[in-house]
C-alpha cells in the first residue's frame, strides 16, 4: 500500500519517529509517497493545541494520526482519546514521555487504548508498531455502492421480511450497544461525540447492522448510519443488495427508481459472501458486543474490508450449522447467522455481554 505524511512534527521526537516509521513501513513492502492523494494510507501529524481532522480524498483511505504528548497523563484514555475523534482518524499513534524516554500507544475507537512495550533496539520497535497496522495497511475497503433503479414496484413500501427487519431493528436498538467497550459520552464532550457519530456513521444510540434474505441471490441489509429503531424506508434506512462487482470493487443495488437513495451498511460485503455460499442462512446480524465460548477470527481487520468478510466466511463455514453460527470478530464484535430475524434474536437473548474481551 502507498503511504504518506501529513503536516509537521511537533518536535524532533516526533520527526525522528516517523522517519523511523516510514523506514519500517519500507521495509515492510509499503510505498512512500509524497504526494497524499491517491494513497490508501495517510500518517497525519496532530497539533495538541489546534486539532485540524484531515480531509480524506477518497473514501477508501485510512487516517492514522500522530500524537505527541510530553508526559503521561493520569487519565489515558480520557486525555487522549478526544484527539483521535477530533483528527477523523481510524486510529491514532500516541509517542508520549520525554525524549529517548518515549513510549508508544495505539488509540483506537473500539479498544480504547494499548501500550506497544519499549524495546532497547528501536528499529525492532517500529517494527512492532508496523506490524500492529498491517491489517489497517492492508486492507480493502468495500464502501463504494452501484444503485440499480430496477426494485420491482411491489417491493417500493417493503414486504414481510422488511416488516422483520424493522421488528429486529426495534430490539437492536434497545441493547444500546455503542462502538466501544466504555462509556464514551463520559469521556467525550457533545460537540467530540458528533465527531464519533459522524465518523463511524451510528445512527441513534444503537451500533450494527441487520440483514434479511429476498431470495436466492439476494437480500435486505440496514443501511449506513440509520438508526436501528427505524428501518423503514425503502432505498433510505433498509436497501435491496443482489451482487458485488467485483471489477469496481462495489457493492450493486436494486432500489426504487423515484428514491435518492442512501448507502448500505459497510458490512454488505460480509453479507454477502455468507448468503451467497450459504442457502439455508436466512438472516444475519452484527453487533458489538460478545458471547462466551464462540471462535474468533484471529486478525483485527477493519470492518467493511474483503479480508474480514473473508475470515468471518471461512469461521461460518467451519460451524457445525452455518446457519445458526454465532462468530466473534477480534477486538470488535460478533457476526450471527440464522434462519431469520427472529430466530437469532430468541438464540442469543440473555447472552449478550456488552463488552467485548480485547487482547
């Protein structure tokens, strides 16, 4: 993947740690470019004092922002995660304490925050950081959709599966499971907590994605940043997804044809791939949150990416029952089959842990 920086250090500790950064990130097969449109990944030096959040070019380009921190604060996590929000980074390198004393953290929505161990040698170091952002670094984003106005006309106000969709949706919501496993309005202000909601496109107070099989190739899915309480509107908070193309890396959609339609939910490629090898799923849900003893996948992919989608696929297809499986997603969530809505809803009630276990 191509890479590039993004404004000033703040001192010369933070100019010899992307120097060494980019040096790893060479070594690791990535391309360093000095020109930041075009690039899939962008390192995006943070001011402390005037947090500006960088403006991507393309939808499919991650954001790590750079941070530097003269000390420790008492509050981690509190102190340092409203710089990731305000930035719009999908995560943020921390480089804190004095120079030659620095220690390194990664900042993330899901996690909250981890401490890389120092080590004598530095290059070994970076290569640890390196090694932490290959799955961001390598990663395909599926964001981009292709709307088709060629929803039959009797599907335009829904049907019985969107009317289970909605009830879903209503019972989705009233988890009131957020992104993270911690109160985040706690440690955000209001105007930071937009930035969240903008950011990672919760609709509401709920997080997640719902689906409902159509037919043999295709289904029903949420879309992008509604809230779960209302999935109604068809083309707007519930969309039709038949195909991936795969030449334009996107995922296609029949909507109706007088209808501006909204995007699906980033996860349709996951969906998608669970459906279409899998004829007796009727229904799939994702939600932040755990469930003891279920198999996980071993990389923490982004969601919306083939490789997660890939991952969750082959875990389902390894399932005694790929129609009732019930797969956690590393440090982010759980992808649950079932026979429909309702049947993964009654399966999974009383066994819901809010927070996820991080390693």
């Amino acid at each position: 993947m191509k890479f590039a920086f993004h404004g000033s250090p703040k001192d010369s500790c933070m100019a010899t740690f992307a120097q060494r950064l980019a040096a790893a990130m060479q070594e690791a097969g990535h391309e360093s470019s000095e020109a930041v449109p075009g690039v899939g990944l962008v390192f995006s030096h943070v001011d402390e004092d005037h947090v500006r959040p960088f403006r991507r070019h393309a939808q499919a380009t991650y954001i790590i922002a750079l941070l530097r921190l003269p000390e420790v604060p008492a509050d981690f996590l509190r102190a340092a995660y409203p710089y990731m929000i305000r930035s719009l980074g999908n995560l943020m390198i921390a480089v804190v304490g004095p120079e030659h004393e620095e220690e390194t953290y990664f900042v993330t929505l899901e996690r909250g925050y981890y401490r890389i161990a120092p080590q004598r040698d530095p290059t070994r170091h970076m290569q640890e950081v390196v090694r932490r952002l290959t799955p961001l670094a390598t990663s395909h984003l599926i964001i981009d959709n292709i709307f088709d106005p060629d929803l039959e006309p009797d599907l335009w106000q829904g049907n019985e599966a969107t009317v289970e969709l909605e009830r879903a949706g209503h019972v989705l919501d009233a988890w009131n499971l957020l992104p993270a496993p911690f109160p985040m309005q706690e440690i955000l202000s209001p105007e930071d907590f937009r930035h969240v909601q903008r950011l990672y496109q919760i609709g509401g107070l709920s997080y997640g994605n719902l689906s409902q099989r159509h037919d043999r190739h295709r289904y029903w899915m949420s879309a992008s940043g509604v809230n779960k309480a209302h999935l109604h509107d068809v083309g707007q908070e519930v969309l039709m997804v038949k195909d991936f193309d795969d030449s334009q890396k996107a995922m296609r959609l029949s909507v109706p044809s007088e209808v501006k339609p909204r995007r699906v939910s980033v996860d349709a490629i996951e969906h998608f791939m669970i459906y279409r090898e899998h004829p007796d799923v009727g229904a799939i849900i994702h939600v932040h949150a755990w469930m003891e003893g279920i198999p996980s996948t071993d990389v923490n992919y982004p969601c919306g990416t083939i490789e997660l989608a890939t991952s969750v696929a082959n875990l389902v297809r390894q399932a005694p029952d790929p129609s009732r499986a019930v797969i956690g997603l590393r440090n982010h969530g759980m992808t649950i089959t079932g026979r429909s809505l309702d049947d993964i809803m009654e399966r999974v009630d009383g066994k819901i842990l809010p927070q996820v276990p991080m390693s």
